[in-house]
C-alpha cells in the first residue's frame, strides 16, 4: 500500500503541473471513451447486480443504464469546460512595508475518497480532482467491484492517451485493510472524503489520522406550514421523495402543521400511487386511515423513526403545531444536509430561513435540487454537511486550498 500512496502523491505533482487545456483534454477522451465502451460498462454493472438483492435500496444507485452513462459523459464534459479554480486570486493586497501579499487557489494534493455502491461517484470524482489540479486514491465498496474496475480502466486509457501517468487515479481493493490503509496515510493523503451512509461516515471520522470531509448521510426534512399551497404542497413532496429514494437528498420527513392535517390525504396521494409506506404519529394516522392504502400505513416508532434516512418508499410523518416545533423537531433529528418548507407566508419562511441549521434550506422547493449539477458546479465529489471548510454541494473550488504569494524588494523584518 505504501508504493501506491508513493506514486500517487508523486503523480499530484504531475498533475499540478498541467496546464488547463491538457487537464479538459483527459476529460474529454474519457466522456468519448464512455460513449464508445458504455457496453462493456453496463456487463461489469450487470455482474455487480446479479450479486444484490433488488429489493436492497442500494440496488438503485449501484444501477447503472444507457441514459445514466450518458448523463455521466455529459457531466463529465461539463466539468471539462467549466472554468479552473487553480490559481485565481482571491486578495491581492500591498503591505505598508510595500510587500504584495496575494492568495490564491492551488489544489490540495492527493485527495482520498471511500464510497459504498455508487459506480458514477468514480468518474464524478476523477473529473473534479482533475480538473482541480489534484491526484485521487479511490475505495468503492464491494458490491460495486466490477464496475469501478471497469471505470477506472477507461479512466487509465483516457490518462495514458494524452500522456498522463495513470497513477493519477488509483482505485484500492474493495478490503476493510484499503481502508485502513487510506485512513492512515499521513504524509500521503491530504484529505479523505467519505460518501456513504451514516455508518461509513462515523467508521472514517472515528478512525481517520487524515484530514476528514463529511459528506452524505441526510436526514431530510420538509415542513408544511398552516399557510402552505396544497397544489404546490403535493408536487413537492412527491418529487423529494420518490424521485430517486435511495439518495441522500431524499425525503424522510414530513413535517405538517396540525391546521393542514385534513389536507393530509391530498398530499399523501401522489405517495400512495408510487407505493411508499409512510410511519405516522397517532394525528397523522387518524388523518390517513381509511383514505390512504391500509398495507402502506404503519405507526410510527418516535424512538427511531424520525432519525431514520430511508433510502426505500418510506416516509415518516409527524404533526407539528408551530413553525417553532418544526425547527425544533429539525434541530433534534436532522443531520443539517437539507431541509424545506412549503408556505405561502413570507415571514415563516423568513424565520426557517434564518433559524434551520442545515446545508441547504429551501422554501417552496425541494430537496431534491440538493445537487452539483443542479447549482451549476458540473458533478459534484460530495455534500457536505460540515461547517468547517466546504458546506453543500462540493464542486471544483470546494477542493482547492489557499497559497499566500509575497513578493519583495529586499525588506527585511525589524
């Protein structure tokens, strides 16, 4: 492991030292790569698939298909057109003993990320660390093994065509010991960005001797307030959750106000036709009872319901008699990824605004728009849900560090 982590901090500084032109360049003959091998990709994912259960609600984020692989390309060309970090001046200052003081953005080195089933995370994340000037060690999971390994094999043909030592992208074995390993590479890894379930995010800060960036495990949470659209409601709360169930964006929640509750059936109804089970507190049940499928109706567990990030057509619901309880409620049981309200009062929204601790707050949106390419940063290498350092949706500046530049005519300090 040590000789990997040798060269590949060796090929950071390769990296580094190519120009932008010749970094898009690498991208770009990936993407075509994509296109003209995506069958072979799909036969590596089809041997990963027929190893999982398709009821695991991993099952669909370790899918790959045609128009997910070409979404990936077209991500894929976003970033290589996308505008480098590397190098812009962010404070250009002269000192009063005449000395320019500039900052600017360089890449962080050699940047680490551990991921569970989500082949796309490769190519996503070696674009990104690319394009910002920086070496990548990846560790997929397991139940992926044979797609990552046959990403990373275009991503060493795309690298090798334009003259780039392919240790700039390593992938690891698939082992608890790689893990191990990356978590302990001091002097090699500058920072190790874990994107998985709350389980993998504890296990890598708890045991990381690197630099750690939290990102993924969200417990996401909408509010319908007294003054909110129904319309509008139902639309909302549909997309955020059934739009894609086992990403980190989903919804777990529903918060609704005590007034709306007879409004409930309504809103629940775009959720029953997709067949997602919803754990009602006793209010929420009472409104749902007889009006919303009784095999998709459970009781709520509070001890464990509310802190629970799905990933499934599943949903808890509890009624809240304030906007207070709703933040409250948020402050105890979410995981400050992404939150929404749905209300027509600007003043409600205000406060949620200003008093939810979270990533992403939205207001008459949701969360489903928690997402790199949605804000325009291409693809993204994760969602943060720190507050030291990035916040949110990672893209390229979001791993980049900051170089004080000074530069003199012969002044020396008194």
């Amino acid at each position: 492991m040590k000789d990997i982590f040798e060269r590949a901090r060796a090929a950071s500084r390769t990296v580094a030292a190519l120009t932008d032109a010749d970094r898009s360049r690498v991208i770009l003959s990936l993407a075509d790569l994509l296109d003209n091998h995506g069958a072979e990709m799909l036969e590596a994912n089809a041997r990963d698939l027929a190893r999982m259960d398709p009821a695991n609600p991993l099952y669909d984020r370790l899918q790959l298909t045609p128009d997910r692989l070409a979404g990936i390309a077209s991500d894929l060309r976003h970033v290589a057109a996308l505008p480098t970090p590397v190098g812009e001046e962010i404070e250009r200052r002269t000192l009063p003993n005449g000395i320019l003081l500039r900052r600017v953005r360089v890449p962080f080195g050699v940047i680490g990320v551990i991921y569970e089933a989500r082949p796309n995370v490769t190519f996503d994340v070696f674009s990104l660390c690319l394009k910002s000037g920086n070496a990548c060690v990846l560790k997929g999971g397991a139940d992926a093994e044979e797609s990552n390994r046959a990403a990373i094999s275009l991503i060493h043909r795309a690298l090798e065509s334009c003259g780039v030592t392919p240790d700039a992208a390593t992938l690891l074995p698939s082992t608890h010991e790689a893990t191990a390993a990356m978590l302990g590479a001091r002097g090699y890894v500058d920072v190790c960005i874990p994107r998985g379930g709350r389980r993998l995010i504890d296990f890598v800060r708890e045991n990381a001797r690197v630099p750690v960036i939290e990102t993924g495990a969200g417990v996401v949470s909408a509010y319908f307030d007294a003054d909110g659209d129904l319309g509008m409601g139902r639309d909302i709360v549909a997309n955020a959750k059934t739009r894609r169930v086992s990403v980190c964006n989903a919804l777990d929640t529903l918060l609704i106000h005590r007034s709306r509750l007879s409004d409930l059936p309504s809103l629940a109804a775009p959720l029953a036709a997709k067949s997602v089970a919803i754990h009602a507190d006793p209010e929420a049940y009472a409104a749902l009872s007889g009006h919303y499928p009784a095999e998709l109706l459970v009781h709520a567990d509070p001890a464990s319901d509310w802190d629970t990030e799905w990933m499934d057509y599943r949903m808890g619901v509890r009624t809240v008699g304030s906007v207070d309880e709703a933040i409250d409620h948020i402050a105890l049981h979410g995981s400050g990824h992404s939150e929404s309200i749905i209300t027509d009062c600007g003043q409600t929204a205000e406060r949620f605004r200003r008093e939810v601790d979270a990533a992403c707050v939205y207001v008459n949106l949701p969360t489903s728009f928690t997402d790199g390419a949605q804000f325009g940063l291409g693809a993204e290498i994760g969602i943060s849900t720190q507050k030291l350092g990035p916040r949110g949706p990672m893209g390229l500046r979001e791993i980049t560090t900051t170089r004080y530049l000074l530069d003199g005519h012969g002044q020396t300090r008194p």
